[in-house]
C-alpha cells in the first residue's frame, strides 16, 4: 500500500461505500495506519492509497498514539465556518486556506459495521471534513482562496509534471 499523489484520477473520483465488514476489511486497514504514522499525517482517506472505497483514518486532537477508522462516514449536522490552513499527504507542500464549519456531528461505522455518532469541533472537524471531501472526490486546492490557488499554481503544475514521469509510456 503507498499513498498515491496528485493528480491521480482516484483523487478526483466518488468512493463506494463499504458494505463487507471482514478480516480483509480490517487487515487493509491495519496497513493504512503506518502511512498515517509515517507521514506524520493527522488524516488519510481511502482514496489516497488508491482504495476507493468511504473509509478514513483519523487523528483526534493530532494525537500521534491513536488514530480512528471511520467507515462509510457522514456529516449530519454543522455549525459555523472559519478559514484555516490545511495541507494534504497528497499534495506535498501545497498549503492554503479553506472554510469549513467549526463543529460538526458525524455518523459512521467501524471496521465490525457497527454504527457510531459522534461531535467534533475545529481542528478534528477540519480534518474529518478534508478526509470527507476525500471520499466525495473534493479536493482542498479547489476550495482555497484564489489568492491561495494563485500562490500554489506552480507547485501544482511541477506535482502534474512528476506523475506524467511516472505513468509507463505506451509502445
Ligand atoms: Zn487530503
């Protein structure tokens, strides 16, 4: 399992729900958490180690010992919005500026499909909204301030430059 980089199209792409909640389930996501760990992330969905499938691992309060797997998670209520910076295991190097609400009330599963609700306020409900948009196939640089897409539209470009090297060539 690695983390796949931008502009892979799973990026851009709406995962499935998870519908099978078994001991492959379970393994695959015990080889998602040493990415997290490793690249010292405080998120990573699915989608950015090219699964596509409504799954996220998270980090509550950037806390580096746990981490929670959501599977097939949903916002279902928000209050309040607040710009603040955020980057992405995805996009090395690209940081800006992004609204999102200041406290949301999600409902998930676990790796077992059993249901769960909970409250998040700031930082893990930022980064529980990142990883949703994840999911959904949202990317961050999308919703960031022009002046924010402005300063990272070379960075962007030479991610797009790198992974064209990277594609085997035809004939
Ligand atoms: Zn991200």
């Amino acid at each position: 399992m690695k983390l796949v980089y931008f502009p892979n199209p799973i990026l851009l792409k709406k995962a499935v729900p998870i519908t099978v909640f078994d001991d492959a389930l379970r393994a695959r996501v015990a080889e998602m958490e040493p990415l997290l760990e490793l690249e010292k992330g405080i998120g990573l969905a699915a989608p950015q180690v090219g699964w596509g499938v409504r799954l996220l691992l998270a980090r509550p309060d950037g806390d580096p010992s746990k981490s929670v797997a959501l599977v097939n998670p949903e916002i279902v209520r928000k209050k309040g919005s607040e710009w603040g910076e955020e980057g992405c295991l995805s996009f090395p190097g690209i940081w800006g500026n992004v609204l999102r609400s200041t406290w949301i009330k999600v409902k998930a599963q676990d790796t077992f499909g059993q249901p769960m609700e909970f409250e998040a306020e700031d930082l893990f409900a930022r980064v529980l909204q990142h990883e949703i948009d994840h999911l959904d196939g949202v990317i961050y640089v999308t919703k960031m301030t022009p002046a924010d897409q402005a300063v990272n539209r070379r960075k962007l470009e030479d991610l797009k430059a790198k992974f064209a090297q990277v594609q085997p060539t035809s004939g």
